[in-house]
C-alpha cells in the first residue's frame, strides 16, 4: 500500500500538467520554458518553448504543446534536433499548416534558425525555411513577413530586416534612420511601427511603412517633462477595433547627479491612421513609482498589470490589476494572489520568484501564464528551477 501511495505522489508531483478551475501547470524535470504563440482556427492554443536538461542549462529540447479550450491536452512535440534548442513565435499559414520558428543557440550563441512547418494535429512536415542571419533577434512573425534584427558586433548601426516567407529581404531600417522600433503590425496594406526617434533625447513615435519601406503616415508625440525628456511607447498591441494600445513611458534627469529620474508615465490609444485618441496619465499615481507588466484587451476592457519594481517579482506580493474601458476610463482594480503551496513540485522551496509572464485569452476567462523561478545557492543548478504556470485573473 505504500508503494501505490508513493507512486501516486510521484505522478502528481511530477506530472507534466496539472489543471484546476484557477490554477494549470505545464512542468517537469528540467527548466521549463513556454509562451502563448496564437489560437487555431478551431480554438485550440499553440504553446511554444523549451526544456532544459537537468543539471545541464547548455542542452534543451524544442517543445510544441497544443491545448484544448478547456486545457487538456490536444497533443505535444519534442523536437529531435540536439543543442541549445527552443521553438518560437507560430502561425496559421494559408494553407492551413502550422508554421514555427526554430532556433539553436548553443553557449549562446545563435546557429541556427529555420521555420519549421506542422500539421495542425503535431505532425511535421518536410518543408523548412532557413532564416538565419548572424548576430541577430527574431523579433515579429506576422503572414506577410518577419522581423529581424541584426547587430553586428563591431558597428555602432544595426539593420531591422523584413523577410517574406522565403526567406528574402523586402526592405530594411537602419537603427539611426526613421524609428526605434519596439514593437511592429501588420495592416491590410503594409506594417505599423511603434517606439520612438531614432536620436537622444528622443520622443515617442508611431508610423506606417508600405512592404517596400515607404512611408504612408506618422506621429510623434509631444514631451511633458523638462531637462532632455526621453519618451518611448511600450507594450503596444493592436486592438480589436483596429486601432493601437501602448505604454507611453517617459524619464527626464539621470542616476548620475545623485537624483532619482522624473518619470511620466501614461496609458494610450491611436485610431488606426495614428491619431492619438486619448491618453490616460492619471491611473499612475503618485508617489511610489509603479511598473506596467503587460497590456491586454479582454471582453471589451482594457486590462493592465501594475505593480512596483520591488514588489514585482516576489510571489508574496499581489499581482494588481487595472481595468479600462474602450474610452480609457479607468474601471477599478482585481488582485491575484499566487499561493506558494499551490505550487506543487516548489511548495518547499524558501525562495520562489515571478520572472514574467503574458495575457491569455481563453473560452472561461482571462488567464495569466506567469515563469515561476526557484532561487537556488548554486548558480548551476538554477536552470533546474523554472517552471510555467496559468493563473487565472480575477475579473472585474
């Protein structure tokens, strides 16, 4: 009888899934990895990530994971390929196939990087695309084209690439030219850059391109704070109604004259051509400096995490949440509290921390999948020690 009990703990502690109505775990041995990548046609969701192997944090394993609206599992897929290995941002093609960005970094240092193409039922394909650029970041997969960037190591400029689905250049921007990009759309007709001016002191911006790099529209936002203002736009996404939803972040001063940096920061909305709708500076309060996670459309709403720098990452402290409506009001606030013994394979662990995390839209709800990091004495082990987690938010 001891022998089942001991087995049946065993299964549960280390069962690669583990779902309740708040609370569902993606884990196993190993340093765990995964992010939401984007919802088939069916509503089932692709999750894109990584293994690592125990005590070995310069060997991983590519991970698919499929997962049911009620998130049971659909199927998974280990890729083969040996080395630093994970897979990325994924897509529906228009053929219906699954197209995912695998890459292999091995001592960090980028090797390889190929699109690789599924079944919508986990399958492989035989077709691949290799995009691989050296010294460079993956930084967008939308149908019409991809975003790289590359910076080599001995200049100063740096080159953001758009490639089709070949693998071939349709045009580039150099980093001192036009944009800073932080975060880019595709549109009916072309590509929606957000970010700031390439310069410094710079000022938030956002512009549209054609697919030859041409420019259709811009706008730069004005500065509110004095000596040098440096502003930028932040967690942008695209919103339903087809306009754009950002964090306009700016900092004027420096740490080096002993002084804390003003800081400004506001919730904002453009119309789909660009023109500012309104920004909401108030829901930052005063005081004690808070830091947006993540921005999220959900149900009508507008929803954003906030929480301080210290308090950001500690499990002990509330994950806040913010709620807005599609005008930019702000509706009032929802707090989720992650219980360390909930966490079943870290439950005795003294040291646990929240390291990121992003938004998932599914059928009950608004979910949360959050990295959950174990702080260990030996530096080398601390690749055994990360876990995902789906938390669900409470709602307004």
């Amino acid at each position: 009888m001891r022998k089942v009990l001991a087995c049946i703990l065993f299964l549960l502690a280390f069962c690669p899934f583990a779902s309740c109505e708040s609370m569902a775990s993606f884990n196993g041995p190993g340093y765990d990895a995964l992010g939401y990548a984007c919802t088939l046609p069916d509503g089932r969701m692709i999750f894109t990530g990584y293994r690592g192997e125990v005590g070995n944090y310069q060997k991983s394993k590519a991970r698919l994971l499929c997962l049911n609206p009620d998130r049971s599992i659909s199927w998974e897929y280990w890729d083969p390929a040996e080395g630093q290995c994970g897979y990325g941002a994924a897509l529906v093609c228009e053929d219906g196939t699954l197209a995912v960005v695998f890459s292999n970094s091995p001592y960090q240092t980028l090797s390889e990087r190929k699109i690789k193409f599924f079944t919508t039922e986990g399958v492989p394909l035989e077709k691949t695309v290799d995009i691989y650029r050296k010294d460079s970041l993956l930084n967008a997969v939308y149908p019409s084209f991809l975003q790289i960037t590359v910076i080599p190591g001995d200049a100063e400029v740096f080159y953001r690439y758009f490639l089709d689905w070949d693998g071939n250049e349709l045009f580039r921007i150099s980093s001192d030219e036009m944009i800073t990009i932080e975060k880019s759309f595709e549109t009916e007709d072309g590509v929606v850059l957000m970010g700031c001016e390439p310069v410094w002191p710079s000022n938030a911006k956002i512009m549209k391109l054609d697919l030859k790099g041409n420019v259709l529209w811009e706008t730069v936002l004005p500065t509110h704070l004095e000596h040098l203002p440096d502003a930028r736009l932040e967690y942008c996404r695209q919103t339903s109604d087809g306009g754009y939803l950002a964090l306009y972040w700016e900092t004027s001063g420096s740490m080096s004259d002993g002084q804390t940096p003003d800081r400004y920061q506001a919730l904002v909305k453009f119309n789909q051509d660009g023109r500012l709708l309104w920004m909401n500076h108030d829901c930052f309060p005063q005081g004690e400096f808070k830091q947006c996670k993540g921005l999220h459309e959900y149900n009508g709403k507008y929803v954003m995490e906030l929480n301080t720098i210290q308090k950001s990452f500690s499990i002990s402290n509330p994950r806040l949440f913010l709620w807005f409506d599609e005008d930019g009001q702000a509706l009032g606030q929802t707090e989720l509290m992650i219980k360390k013994e909930d966490l079943n394979i870290q439950a005795d662990q003294e040291k646990i921390e929240n390291v990121g995390g992003s938004f998932v839209t599914m059928p009950d709800g608004l979910w949360m999948l959050r990295d959950i990091l174990i702080e260990n004495d030996n530096h080398m082990k601390e690749m055994d020690s990360r876990d995902v987690v789906l938390f669900k938010i409470p709602e307004l």
